[in-house]
C-alpha cells in the first residue's frame, strides 16, 4: 500500500485510468502469482484529508474505508451498478464494523 501526495496519485490516475487529476483510493490488481498477492492500493493523502474533514469523520477512520474498499476491488469487487455497489457496500460495512469504524454510508441513507 502506498500513501502518497496528491500529484503522485494524479500522475497514476492519468497513466494508468487516463483520468485526470488525483482521487481518494486506486487499486492496482496483480497478475495470478505464487504468492497470491492481490495487488498494490495507493492513496492520495491530500484528497483523504479534504474529504475526512468534509464529511465530519476521522482521517484514521476514512483511511480504513478506502482501504476496505481498495481490497474488495483487488478480490474482485466492483461498484458500476446498484446491485454491484449494494453489495459492495454492504462487505464494506461488515469489515468496518469489525474494525470499530462507523457506517460511512450512513448519512448518504438519510
């Protein structure tokens, strides 16, 4: 896992997605190896905080979700449709609730 600056994300968004600028978390899935690495997860420690601060959660606990949702991405995960992000959503809830992080899906419900 890398936490890195925004441009750095940005630069991996533009070359690997051909999406400019930088976004919260980027999964990168790895090639079926012996080791059964699942793949490389980058976040842009800029655009987490921005977004910590404006949704009212901690930069710890907002860095845990996009985790989570970086890794279901790697197990194959996918959030394109309703029924893909429900479910998505639903693992993320799960695992966060275990973690002790709130439903960070909680106040798009009301």
């Amino acid at each position: 896992m890398l936490l890195t600056g925004d441009n750095e994300v940005a630069d991996l968004n533009t070359r690997f997605r051909h999406k400019p600028g930088p976004t919260n978390v980027l999964s990168f899935p790895a090639p079926p190896n012996p080791e059964n690495h699942l793949g490389d997860i980058a976040l842009a420690y800029g655009v987490c905080a921005r977004e910590a601060a404006a949704q009212g959660k901690t930069l710890a606990d907002h860095l845990r979700h996009l985790t989570v949702h970086g890794v279901l991405h790697l197990a194959g995960y996918d959030h394109q449709t309703d029924d893909e992000a429900e479910a998505m959503e639903a693992l993320e809830r799960r695992v966060l609730a275990d973690l002790g992080v709130a439903d960070p899906y909680a106040d798009e419900q009301s």
